[in-house]
C-alpha cells in the first residue's frame, strides 16, 4: 500500500526579465531533477525479483535526454513525480488549494485532485485510470495517466530505460497566422466585432488594473492579483461576454484574425517555451490595443507591452482571435 503524507506547500514562480524576454521558471529545467538519485521504492513486498527494476528512467522529450526521473514501483505501474516533470517541461506547478494541483504556464492548464482519479484539462474534466498518490511529500502519476493529462499536447511513453515526451505539435493557430510581417499601424483603426464602445470599455477598464500583481491560479472574480486568463475573463464579462478561465480554452472561441487584420478588443495568443521550441501550445493571452501594443497580466504585474516592437513577443506569437 502506497503511504500517504501531508504535502508541504510549494510554489513556482516564473522569472520575467523584462518585457521582451519573458521566460519561463522552467527554462533551466534540470533543477527540477533534484531528487534524481532517490532509489527506487519497490512496494507490495520488497523483496521479490519480479518488482525490482531502476531506480530512474532516462527522460527523453523531443529527442533529448534531460536527466533521470526517480520512479516508484508498484506492481505493475510505474508511478512517476508529477511536480518534476512538468517543471521540467517548463510549467509553473501550484499547490494553491488543499489537496489541488494546478499546472500552466500563466495561469492553470491543469488541475489535479490528490489521491483520487479526478483532473481537469482546461475546465474539462478527466477521469485519470489509476489514482495519483502522495508518497513522501512528493505526488506521483502513472504513465498511464500523465498520458490522459497530456494527450492533447504530448505523446508519453515508456521503454525499458526511459520515458519518453514527444510534442504533438497540435497548434489551434496555422503558421500563416503567427507573422508581424504585415502589420501596419493604420490596419488598427476599423470597428472590431466586438463594438468600438465594448473595446474602449475593456481596454478603458484593464488601464485601471495597470500595476495590480500577477498571481497564477488568481482566483476569478477578484481583483486584486490576475493571471492573464482571470484578467481577460475578468474585463470581458463585464461587458457581458463570456468566456473560459484559461488561456487554451479561451482560444477556442471566436474567429481566427490575422496580424494585418487585428483590431482593438481582439484577443492574442502566445507560447510559453522553455526549452522544447516545438512545443505551440497557447500558454498567454493579452488584449489587443492597437498600434501594436497589448495589456496583459504577466510577472510581476499587469502591463501593456508593445508586441511589434519585441522580438520576444512576435516570436512565441502564435495567433489571434476575436469574439464577440
């Protein structure tokens, strides 16, 4: 029987050095592995032969070897520390309720119950088919179900000697869309869908929150801190448009808008790298104010950024859409 433990509190916090090159926490990665040379815990009688095995597996994500991965055994599973993977996948890991996991770039993609079968991938929820334990303060998952987590973005599997990541490459926005090339400062001026009063409204009302601290996971409704997708549902539903909490869903509604097309009220897109460049899942969202310029929530704070101007923002840009 696996042992059950209190959690300590953890948090990730991700750096921000500057607002063109916003990075993630997770862009080193390695640190995550810390715990790499714990032996393996082989339960369900020790001592037989048959549930001996590693004491870690190589992680291979997108073809490269970032280090070992202590595992726990249990009969047949192979149970794997969820906090050390995704950190090293470059997701913020939160523990902001009791018994709640929350994982994202910039606000919660994931939310994983401890010690039961229930998750949620961006607000939808999943049955996990083995139940994630606390062993030791630390929480861990079979692969079985960091693949029913991960499906929409990664493949996961396991060899003799590893554990094996690859990126989907799934992206809700086509490479034509992710370019500044065309983008002109007078293409900002037409009515957006959402009306000229609406966008006034919403940017009007997201200048008052300039300066007010990010926090991921902030809960909805609230404002004194935002993540970016809290502070675009926020600032919407006000004007009587709704939409989901995260960034990822958020970008499902709407219609997809070129750069050269973007209007004030127009919502963007963008990856969050850390270090697996393939990987274009959304992981920010930001208000498009025109000239170029977006309001966001992001470490440390809500600001506005000037997106054709950093060659960090065009780079992880990957679409627009807009809603209404």
């Amino acid at each position: 029987m696996l042992k059950k433990s209190m959690i300590g509190l953890l948090s990730a916090t991700i750096i921000l050095s500057g607002c063109a090159n916003f990075q993630p926490q997770a862009q080193g990665g390695t640190r995550a592995l810390e715990n790499q040379n714990q032996p393996v815990r082989v339960l369900n009688n020790p001592a037989a032969p048959e549930e001996r095995g590693n004491t870690s597996l190589s992680l291979i994500v997108e073809g490269e070897n970032t280090g070992a991965l202590p595992i726990v055994r249990q009969a047949d599973q192979t149970y794997v520390p969820i906090e050390n993977l995704f950190q090293t996948l470059g997701y913020n890991v939160s523990r902001a309720n009791q018994g709640e996991i929350q994982i994202g770039y910039t606000d919660p993609i994931f939310t994983i119950t401890e010690d039961s079968t229930q998750a949620t991938v961006d607000e939808r929820q999943v049955d996990l088919p083995h139940t994630v334990t606390t062993i030791e303060n630390k929480t861990y998952a079979t692969v079985a179900s960091l693949q029913a987590l991960l499906g929409d973005a990664y493949q996961v599997q396991q060899t003799a000697d590893s554990l094996v990541v690859t990126p989907v490459g799934n992206s809700l926005f086509p490479e034509e869309d992710h370019g500044w090339e065309n983008f002109k400062e007078e293409d900002t001026e037409a009515t957006p869908t959402v009306s000229s009063a609406e966008a006034n409204r919403i940017i009007s009302m997201g200048r008052k929150y300039l300066g007010r601290p990010y926090e991921f996971g902030a809960r909805t409704g609230q404002t004194r801190t935002f993540d970016c997708s809290s502070y675009v549902q926020y600032l919407y539903g006000k004007q009587g448009i709704r939409l989901p909490r995260t960034a990822r869903a958020q970008a499902t509604r709407g219609n997809r808008i070129a750069v050269a097309n973007l209007k004030p009220g127009d919502l963007l897109y963008f990856s969050v790298p850390g270090r697996f460049r393939s990987d274009k899942t959304v992981g920010h969202v930001g208000i498009y104010m025109g000239n170029g310029r977006m309001i966001h929530a992001v470490p440390p704070k809500v600001q506005i950024t000037n997106v054709a101007n950093s060659s960090y923002w065009k780079r992880v840009y990957l679409g627009a859409r807009r809603v209404g």
